[in-house]
C-alpha cells in the first residue's frame, strides 16, 4: 500500500484508443464487459480497512468492466512520489491522500494536472466546487470534531461548540489535540472559540488565534501524534474531549467504544484523488477516478469506513441509519464549514505556504511550552 506488470507505451496506447471508442457518447461512459489485457493501474492509498474496501467496492469491478488491472501500494507520502518523478521511475499512478500531501505535491510539480473534461460533468456538478482542484480532486470526506467519551459526557451535556471546549470550568475533564497528526494547528478552532463566525474565519487572523490557543494549553494533558492515539486516549479515559478526525470516533463507537462525536464547527476536508506526473496510464486513470465518483460506488464506501461521500447521490443508496453518522449527511453537514485550502496555501515572500509557516511556528510554540 514487485507486483507491477508494466505494460508498453504500444499497449497503454492501444487501450487508450479502444476506451475512447467505448466512450464516443461521452468522457468514459457506458463501458462494456472487457475483451482483453488493457495493461494496468497502481493506486497508492493508506492501506488499512480503506484499501480493502476499494478493493471489494472499485477495484474488483472496475477491472471487470474494462479489462485494466488494479493493483495496490502505499502509503502515497509526498517523499515516495518526489523520488519516483525525479528518478524518471514512476510506478503509481493514482494517489489517494489528504490535503496538506496534495498541496506539497501540487508546489513541488509532482502532480499531473486532472482533465476535467474526462470525467462526468453530471457527477462534477454534484460534488462541491471547494473539492474541485486543479491537481486533484475530494472523494472520502472526514472532518476535526469535537470527539469525546460518552461515559463523562452523556448526549446532551456534552460540550457542543469550540467555545465549550476552551471552557475547562464549565466542562471539566482532560483535552486532547493534535501535534504531529492531523491539519496543521488548530486555528480556525481557537477563533471560532473566541467568538469569530464561521463564515468570517477566512482569512485567518493569525495573531488572534494564537492568543486564544495559548489558553488552550493548561486544559490539554496529551498533544496526540496520530489519530488512532487520540481515539486510544478516549477510550481508555485518559481524555475526556479531543480534536479529532470525526469518523474515526464513529468506528470506535460502533466497535463499542465509549466515544461518540459532535459535529457543531466541524471542519470539513477530504482525500482525494490525483494522478502522479509522469504516471504510466493517465487515461485509465482518468477512467478510474471516473468510475470512482459515482454516487453508489461512493455510498459502498461509506458502508464500510464511515467517510462521508463528496457525491450526494451516494444517499439514495444508503439507509438512514448509515447516513446517520456520516459527515456529509444533509444533517451534519449544515453545521460544519470547509477547510480553507486557498488561504492555508497561499504562498508568501518566503516562499513559503501558510500550512508550512504556520506549521513550523506550531513546532516553536510546543517547544517553549514543553
């Protein structure tokens, strides 16, 4: 996340024009049962329950529809890639990976840029425009949530806005935030803490922020490196209310972990798919994140890892107790807001991005206080 069968370029030509000629009514439409060996795809994802779940619900099928073998490797850090495209040795060509790797990758130039025009426009018009990047585009939603243990916090008392959460008299218990895992520090949250409103968090006042996270720092007893570490600490109790990705709560909880989460000030971000430059079959893999947008190959998704689909057509395949605890749910996903990729990567003087300078400052800060 070796068994790589590298097809020629006589090959990926070969079938690329056989797909054009199935796709005459449009980009990748109406595939038929596959004749012969179409050469292949290597998608690099996180591994885990997530890849065996596109295994079963993408991979399978889609190498049945059009005779291109799917194989699976991993993990798609933004270092792997870096070396592959400037060795000339490619050998991925889908990535599915979160925001900061693709914003990495995309100033970096190790990302093709996505042809728009080959994938459904019926399906691009569903999927939020915020998802929609020139180098890639979102699939598996999650969001940071307020996540807490429900033996502490019963449903109804539990804190349910950033401002609670910042409120150690009110609700008391041990905090936990992210450090090493998860989108960079917290900022949004300390403003949306300090009464800031949602829809004026962008552009972040950075110095405010900062202010407000100070007081944080006394309430939180463990900086979490990873989010499995996070879900841990909340299910042991050794934290009562941490800052972490939403649907992993959901699987602890339905595991029968004491957790459950609050989506009020969500801040919602996606993986997505992006296809490595210089990638061996660009065409296919067109084809594949075609194929994978579609609202029920999203929806099985969804019924395996509790992600929120970026097509909403995926919940006329789900019943309402599986979109219950899914991010995008209509429900859920009125009281969250999108992670503002733009302004975290805006590059400066230093020619640095934000996600990068507010980082590193994140580093300084937890070391003064250590």
């Amino acid at each position: 996340m070796a068994r790589i069968m590298k097809p020629s370029r006589r090959q990926i030509l070969k079938a690329s024009a056989a797909l054009g000629a199935a796709a005459a009514s449009g980009p990748f439409f109406h595939i038929g049962p596959a004749k012969a060996d179409k050469g292949e795809l290597v998608v690099a994802s996180w591994g885990g329950s997530w890849a065996k779940a596109l295994r079963e619900v993408m991979f399978d099928d889609f190498e049945k529809m059009t005779g291109i073998k799917v194989s699976d490797d991993g993990p798609p850090e933004a270092a792997k890639v870096k070396a592959m495209v400037e060795s000339g040795n490619v050998t991925w060509d889908i990535l599915d990976t979160d925001v900061p790797a693709i914003l990495t990758m995309m100033k970096n130039n190790l990302l093709m840029p996505l042809d728009y025009a080959k994938i459904d426009a019926d399906k691009l018009a569903k999927i939020p425009k915020v998802l929609h990047h020139s180098h890639a585009i979102g699939h598996k939603i999650y969001s940071f949530n307020i996540v807490y243990n429900s033996k502490t916090f019963p449903r109804g008392k539990q804190p349910a806005s950033w401002a609670d959460v910042w409120n150690g008299d009110k609700f008391k218990g041990a905090r936990s935030f992210n450090f090493r895992g998860g989108i960079y520090p917290q900022l949004e949250f300390a403003l949306l803490a300090d009464g800031v409103a949602t829809e004026q968090l962008y552009p972040l006042d950075v110095e405010r922020a900062w202010r407000i996270y100070d007081k944080l720092r006394p309430l939180v007893t463990k900086w979490y490196g990873s989010h499995a570490e996070a879900i841990q600490l909340l299910s042991t109790g050794e934290v009562d209310i941490a800052c972490t990705v939403g649907p992993r709560g959901i699987s602890a909880k339905r595991a029968g972990a004491p957790i459950d989460v609050d989506y009020s000030q969500g801040k919602l971000a996606a993986d997505n798919w992006a296809i490595v430059r210089g990638a061996k079959n660009p065409e296919a893999a067109h084809q594949f994140i075609n194929f994978a947008l579609a609202g029920e190959r999203q929806a099985g998704m969804s019924k395996r890892d509790p992600y929120g689909p970026s097509n909403p057509d995926a919940f006329k395949f789900l019943s309402e107790s599986e979109a219950a605890d899914l991010t995008t749910s209509p429900a859920n996903i009125k009281s969250q807001f999108w992670h503002g990729v733009d302004w975290w990567s805006k590059v400066g003087p230093d020619n640095k991005t934000e996600a990068e300078r507010q980082t590193e400052r994140y580093a300084a800060w937890m070391l003064r206080r250590i």
